[in-house]
C-alpha cells in the first residue's frame, strides 16, 4: 500500500471492517477514533468518492449504486 495516499489508504482500511458502505458510512468511520490519525484529510463525501473512483480505476474496490448511493467493496483477490 506504500504507493496509495492516505485517503485510499484509509478508505481501504475502513472498507475491511464491513462487507460494503456507502460514501456517508465510510466518512463517518472516517471520523472515528480509530481512523482518526490516517483519515485526517478525508473531510467531505467529495473527498472520498473521488479517491474511493481512483480505488475502482485501480481494481481494489468496487462500487454499486443503490440505496442511499454507491456502495464501495474491497475486491476479493
């Protein structure tokens, strides 16, 4: 992960608790205790959305629109 910024290292980490969120329960975890020192530049959904499509783009996770918005996964390898 050395070559991932703090943002998608932090939403990749966040996405490895659930089987899948949305961009509001990733922010919100984001602003846990727990995630607080990796996540400190995550401040809006616009911020985690385009590093969550940089993820996509990527192949590490991926994301379905449903309710309440895109629902982001981690890609099982």
């Amino acid at each position: 992960m050395s070559n991932l910024s703090k943002n998608a290292e932090c939403i990749l980490r966040i996405l490895k608790t659930a089987e899948s969120l949305t961009t509001t329960e990733i922010l919100e975890a984001a602003r846990a205790e727990n995630f607080a020192n990796l996540c400190a530049d995550c401040a809006g959904g616009d911020t985690i959305a385009a590093t969550a499509n940089q993820l996509v783009e990527r192949g590490l996770i991926s994301r379905k629109f449903g309710k309440g918005g895109y629902r982001w996964q981690l890609v099982r390898q």
